[in-house]
C-alpha cells in the first residue's frame, strides 16, 4: 500500500509541479512570421515547451507512459524523452541534452540550447537557439523550391511548383500515375509541399537528396500528355496534365472554362459570417464576437473590390443583422454572381490550435475540417427544417448527395489563389486548402470558397482579429485572389 501512495505521490508531483519563477517567453521565428511559446529560466539555460513548438513547426508528441516518457515524431524523425533524464534517443542514437527534460502542468518542457541543435539534424531549415533574443530561428531562405499548387481544370490538371530562383529539372512519368521531377541542385521545402492537397491527387512524396531534389505526385488519372513551361513572375514550373477523355463544349466560342453567365468575372457577393443574434464564435479573453470582425473584414474587401472599378459588389449583410441561409443563397443566385466569398473566424476547444485556412465545398476528408463544417452549419439548422434528421450523421449524409460540383474545379483554384495570397500578406501559419460540407457554399451555383481568417479561441489571435491593420491586411489577401483569379479566367 506504502509503495502505490508513494507512486501517486510522485506522479501528482511531477503533473502538477508549478512553472519555476522565472518564466519566460520564447519567440519562434519561421518563415510565416513570429510566434510566441512558454519556456523558463532554469539558470543556466533556457527551457522550451516542446508541446507547443510542436503545433508550430507540425510535429506529434506523444506519452508512451504518461509522466515518464514522450516521443516526438517530425519528419520521419523520432525523439524519445524521459522525463528527469538529461538523455534522449534520436532514432535510436543517444544524445545529451545536458539538462534533464521536465513535465510542468502536463507538459514537456526541454533545453533549447542543445535541444536545437538536434531537431536542425532532423529538419531540412537550418535552426538555430539565439539566447540573446530568446528565440529559436527556423529558416526557410535557403530552400529554392519553396511551393506547390495542384489545381484540377475543366481539361485536367495545373500543376504550378514554385521556386525561389530559376532552377533546372527534369520530368518523367512512371507506372502508378506518378509524375516525376528531379532538380539537380534543388533544395526543397518539404514541410510545405507535403502539407498541400488536392483533389486530383493520390499522394505527394518530397526528397531531399545531397545534391539534387526530388517531387513524385501520384495522380488520381491517368495521363499520357503533359505539357511544361517555366513563368518567372513569380517564379514556377507550371505542368499541364491533359484529360483526354475531355470534350469541350461547342457552345462556349472555342473556351474550355466558363464562369457565371458570360466570359467575365466581374460579380461579386461577399458574405459576413453569423449576425444578429447569431453571435458566431465568442473570443476567450475580450468577448471579441466572430459576427462584428467578418462584418468589418467584408466591408474591407468591398471597399477594395468597388475601387477596382471592374467589380459589381453585393454584400449578403452590410449590418449586424440575421440572414436565413436561404436569403444568402438567393441574393447570390438572383445576381448570377460570378463568385462567393464566406468570411468566418475559426474557433476550437484546443487553445493553441492556430492558423487561417481556406475551404471549398466537397465532402470532408478529415475529422479537422468536418468540426470546422459542422460549427458553421450549425446556426442554419435552426432556419431550414429541410436540414434537421432524427438519425445521427443523417446532416451529412444529406449534404454529401446535395453537394454540387459544377464548379468544383474552379473553386478548388480559387481557395489555392486565397491561401497563396493569405501567407503573402499575414503573418499566420497556413493550415492549407481543404474542404467540406458547408451548407452556405452549396446552395449557391457559382465559385466558392470559405475563409477562416484565424482563431478567435486563441488569445494571440483573438488579440489580432481586434487589430484593424490585420482585418485590412486579411481582407487585402482576399481581394489579390479575386484580382488573379478574374484575369486568369478572363484571360487577361
């Protein structure tokens, strides 16, 4: 009885031992901007949260016993810690740490002066512990392949790999579906690429070799023809995969993409998330409410849109009102509007969680984006009965038959466009392009897409989202997006 008392004992201790005096906080710099993690002095070096570094650089961390030992899985790589233990092993070497690893609250906490050094092995950034600003540098400069867009087309598939400088690379084709290109010279942004998705793709492989780099997409078609150019602003490699089981339509005057009712986009609706009394999410810190920061976004972006001189710009709400689902949809559809544009911010119960992210309307892939669906949906069971069932999944099944995909592939372009354009003019972590059953998007027959500007359940970004600069950076992003898809499919 004496030795399980001890052992509680000693377990309780080390799960709810206090954050030492000198807490401190540590900036992790990346390429995507600046963000902050918690981390102490222990007086001779510093200590980091590899939990939350974790979140930040897309890494795992895993108990294997809980209070004794974790593993931290990032790029293929595997760092198993004890706790208390100076000693830690990388992919079955053992390296000193110096300076035992601690549990504080439920959370590992590690020395980043020799921690860094370890994890630069294992990432393809070079990263460095800086003490004196209290950082931890990942940088990203180095890579020359540094981007990836899979696109599906009407006639097939655009893929667009963009690289820092010109670059040389060969392609070829292999038995499976997989295209192959190899850069002699190449260093790749693994990280990155491996992050997109697509729906005209299987699987998406990077390797970093000595010398040279290597891409292999595996396609969902098959493909004979391809056709490769290289455009230099920006910088890319653009592959066409030809359908040829495609047909173009005689009726549309020799093009092969039309959107909306005749050749241009030139018709707007831009729509605030939540309203009236649908408050949407609520922010932990100042109450800040999701309906007021999409009204101003959205009236940003109009104001944009109207100065551009090109657009005709339909609001769904200009006011802190309720509007059905059905009267969304409508307005859209009576404009014959070329394009819509949701504008929401995210929210989860995990209070790290971080990141814009940009969707359009297909049946979810992962349980992240059906939580992210079914939040949004949820104020629109109240005002379509039509959408309410006894059974659980019914909602989602219903979606999954109604769901339109006549203008799949264009709203797939459109939300890549938005995320591209997002990380150009905001400092948040991208969690990528994806997709699911948003019921606003599907009762409209246009190009879609659904932002979530950011985390208003994360203080950090909550704090953000109540800064005007960042609304009319967010809403400046959008509006890019729209500039590049209009003279892409007005061909201009």
């Amino acid at each position: 009885m004496r030795k399980i008392i001890l052992a509680i004992t000693l377990v309780a201790a080390m799960l709810g031992s206090a954050t030492p005096a000198a807490a401190v906080e540590i900036k992790v710099k990346t390429s995507g901007g600046t963000e902050k993690i918690e981390g102490f002095d222990s007086g001779q070096w510093t200590y980091l949260n590899l939990c939350e570094l974790s979140d930040i650089i897309g890494a795992k961390i895993e108990w294997r016993k809980i209070g004794y030992s974790a593993v931290l899985t990032v790029d293929g790589h595997h760092f198993r810690f004890t706790v208390e233990s100076p000693y830690v092993n990388c992919d079955g070497e053992v390296n000193s740490l110096v300076l035992p690893a601690k549990l504080i609250k439920g959370a590992l906490f590690v020395p980043a002066e020799s921690f860094a050094p370890l994890l630069d092995k294992a990432r393809q950034e070079n990263i460095v512990w800086d003490p004196g600003a209290q950082m931890l540098r990942i940088d990203t400069e180095y890579f020359n392949i540094t981007d990836l867009a899979i696109n599906p087309k009407e006639n097939g598939t655009l893929i667009e790999v963009f690289t820092s400088d010109s670059v040389q690379y060969q392609i070829y084709q292999t038995e499976g579906n997989w295209l192959n290109i190899e850069f002699p010279g190449g260093k790749i942004n693994r990280t990155k690429i491996m992050a997109v998705n697509s729906p005209a793709v299987i699987k998406i492989d990077a390797f970093q070799f000595e010398n040279s780099a290597q891409l292999a997409i595996q396609l969902r078609k098959g493909f004979s023809k391809f056709r490769q150019s290289y455009k230099t602003d920006p910088r890319r490699l653009q592959i066409a995969i030809e359908d040829e089981s495609f047909v173009p339509d005689s009726t549309a005057a020799g093009l092969t993409t039309r959107i909306g009712p005749d050749d241009k986009v030139d018709i707007i609706v831009v729509d605030a998330g939540h309203g009236g009394k649908e408050y949407g999410a609520i922010g932990r810190k100042w109450g800040t409410r999701e309906k007021d920061i999409t009204l101003d976004i959205a009236r940003e972006l109009a104001k944009l849109l109207r100065k551009d001189n090109t657009f005709k710009v339909i609001m769904t709400r200009n006011k802190d009102e309720v509007v059905p689902l059905n009267t969304r949809a409508k307005i859209a559809n009576d404009a014959r509007a070329d394009m819509f544009v949701s504008i929401h911010c995210n929210a989860s119960t995990k209070k790290t969680a971080h990141g814009f992210q940009v969707f359009y309307l297909a049946p979810a892939k992962n349980d992240s984006a059906r939580a992210v669906a079914q939040a949004e949906n949820a104020p629109f069971l109240v005002d379509d009965p039509s959408l309410k069932t006894s059974g659980d999944g019914d909602l989602a099944v219903i979606l999954n038959d109604m769901i339109q995909t006549e203008f799949l592939a264009e709203s797939a372009d459109l939300a890549y466009m938005m995320d591209m354009e997002m990380r150009k003019n905001i400092t948040l972590k991208s969690r990528g392009v994806d997709h699911a059953g948003f019921v606003v998007l599907n009762r409209v027959y246009m190009p879609s897409n659904l932002v979530e500007t950011a985390f208003i359940s994360n203080v950090d970004e909550e704090k953000l989202l109540r800064s005007k600069d960042f609304r009319k950076k967010s809403a400046q992003a959008i509006y890019n997006a729209i500039k590049r898809f209009q003279a892409k499919y007005e061909g201009k």
